[in-house]
C-alpha cells in the first residue's frame, strides 16, 4: 500500500472542494474495501475532497478506477495503488 495523493480540479485548474469520490474496482461499479487513510484508519469509499481538491488515500496493492464527481460533471481515472 502506498499513500496516493490526487487533486480534483476544473479543466481551467480550480480545485473542487466537497467533490465525492469513488475508488471502485476496475471495470466494475464495486467499490473497493480497505481504503484507508494517511494515519492507516479505515475510510468510508466514496470519500469526499476538502477545501483544496485533496483526494488522499492507501488502496491494497492493484488497479483501480477512481471516479470524481460534483453537481452534474464526472471525472473519471484508472489509478494504481503499489507498495
């Protein structure tokens, strides 16, 4: 498990405060289970970005598809969480 450290932002660079992401298991609409965060506790999936856009977060070892979203605007990604 590695700390993963992602912004979620306009197409112009502006942070989204309050967006909520979901960490789901590639391909799939299933969420992922042993998130946790930089102090090694447990999150709830989806979580939600603070002020700045800040998405952090510990993923057991693979692939993942991480979906950001706020109001009507979807943001989609793969991300890989390693060691």
């Amino acid at each position: 498990m590695e700390l993963k450290n992602y912004f979620a932002q306009t197409s112009q660079g502006a942070a989204l405060p309050g967006a909520t992401c979901y960490l789901y298991l590639p391909g799939t609409e299933v969420l992922a289970e042993g998130v946790v965060n930089v102090a090694n506790e447990l999150l709830s999936n989806p979580v939600v970005t603070g002020d700045d856009g800040l998405i952090q977060f510990a993923a057991p070892n693979g692939l993942y598809d991480l979906r950001v979203v706020q109001g009507d605007g979807i943001i989609a990604c793969g991300c890989n969480a390693t060691t």
